[in-house]
C-alpha cells in the first residue's frame, strides 16, 4: 500500500479491507465477468497489483474470477501465486494457469491465452500491473446490463490503455487479437475499434474515477521478453508498424482475425 502510494497511486486498501470485513454474504449477479490477466516476469508489479484487485473483487467473488496466465517462473510469478495467494486460489476467486508453449513475450497470443481460460458471459483485459479499485465492477455491470453497451474501453492514463471489456461471445467471434503483428503495440486498439464496428455496436469510453491506474513501465521495459529474433526493435517502431498494419485490415474489413489458426492463444494448464 505504502509503496504504491510513494507512486502516486491510489488502492484505497481501507476500502478493500473494510469490505472484506463488513460484507458477510457475496454480491450476486445473472451476468458473470472474468478478468483475464497475461503475465511474463512482471512479478515485481504483479505482487503488488494482484493482491489490492483479489481485495476489491472478494465481495463479488460468485460471479467474478480473475484469471493469470503465468507465463514463466524465472522470477517466482508461480510460487507467489500458488503460496502468497492461496486464500483467493481455494476459494475459487482465482484461477491460476502456467504455460511454457510461448518462450518469449507476444501481446496478442498471450492475451488471447488468458481469455480463452474463462467461461464467463464478459472478459476483460487486465493487464498485470493494473489495479482495478472498489466501483470497478459495480461500473462494469451498469454499463453492459443497464446502459446496454456491447464493449467498454477503460482508459485514462498510462498503461490502461488494455483494459477493455466485451461479450465473450463477440470476443470469439472476432478471434480475439491480432497474433499476426509484431509482439507489442496496438492491439488493444484494433481490438476496441473492431469491436466498435461490429453490427448493433455501443462502445462506451470511461476515463478516471480510480479505475485507471497502472503501476507504469519504461519503454525499454514493454520489449524485454519479445524474441531477439526481432533484431531489439524498440516499441515505438512496433507500435507505429502495428498501428499501420491493423489500420489497413480494418479499412479492408477484415475484422475477424487469426482465421488460419487452429486455436487462438496456446495451450496452458493448472
């Protein structure tokens, strides 16, 4: 708490403990949601994260899970989840998967991964390093059951920029991100405004009100696990690249990807 805190982020941990404490029965909701979460050697911002967004969602914990894809153990993501959280683990709150079938970092097919590990009617992109806050899914369901939006992009500061939340359902239907690109930059983008194009389409913006933190990175930091094999191309260029290449599939309309593939994302398991 002190440590995020000193960063000018706010996890309102008072909040969090007092409705771990007060609420004696779970919320209950018909709509059920999951927060899909893709992480590779970020535990320095995941154990800091994870725990405050466990806290926020425990009341919620019947028709809410959060799901982490780890997709390596070098710096103990795996330990910390299956010791430090296990409370949240047995209590199904939640789901912890790992993998080793994508050896160095790529956005899209790690993203599509975790969302493909939940049955939940919505998913949302949380990033690892995210805090989602105490109204976040209270807002979430008013704007998809009440509002009757169809996708929601929560977004105000730097690196929320992925929390994007949709129908499962049209999440399958558009094959989910875009694994043909470079492994960062502007998939969350191409996937918000294909999902924007759909037929019937209400796609509502929701800037700060303490959903949109993130516990930021260095530029150099976003590419430390993609493959050499790209030559240590900054994310900057990924990003324009990217950027120009989804631009063109949209203009196009192709807003269904991955067609070629079997699957979207890889295998992973508990």
């Amino acid at each position: 708490n002190g440590w995020l805190l000193a960063r000018n982020l706010f996890p309102e941990l008072d909040a969090a403990l007092k409705n771990l404490v007060n609420r004696e029965k779970p919320t209950e909701s018909e709509v059920t949601v999951a927060l899909c979460v893709a992480t590779m050697n970020r535990l320095w911002q995941l154990r800091r994260a994870l725990p405050m967004n466990l806290l926020h969602c425990w009341a919620h914990r019947k028709w809410c899970k959060i799901y982490v894809v780890a997709f390596s153990n070098q710096d103990g993501t795996l330990d910390f989840l299956t010791q430090r959280c296990r409370a949240a683990i047995d209590n199904g709150l939640l789901q912890v998967f790992i993998t080793d079938q994508l050896p160095y970092w790529h956005a899209s097919i790690a993203k599509n991964t975790a969302h493909m590990c939940a049955t939940e009617d919505i998913v949302v992109n949380l990033d690892g390093d995210n805090l989602v806050g105490p109204h976040f899914l209270e807002t979430l369901l008013k704007a998809f059951v009440e509002d009757g939006c169809t996708a929601v992009h929560f977004e105000g500061g730097d690196g929320t920029c992925g929390r994007i939340a949709c129908w499962r359902k049209a999440f399958l239907h558009l094959r989910g991100y875009d694994e043909d690109a470079y492994p960062m930059g502007a998939q969350d983008v191409d996937l918000i405004r294909r999902l924007g194009l759909l037929p019937g389409a209400k796609v509502a913006k929701i800037k700060p009100g303490g959903f949109s933190q993130a516990i930021t990175n260095t530029v150099d930091a976003k590419v430390a696990c993609c493959s050499p094999a790209y030559g240590g191309i900054r994310w900057g260029r990924m990003d324009k690249a990217n950027c120009e290449l989804f631009r063109a599939r949209q203009d196009a309309g192709v807003l269904v990807r991955n067609r070629s593939a079997e699957a979207i994302g890889v295998s992973c398991w508990r």
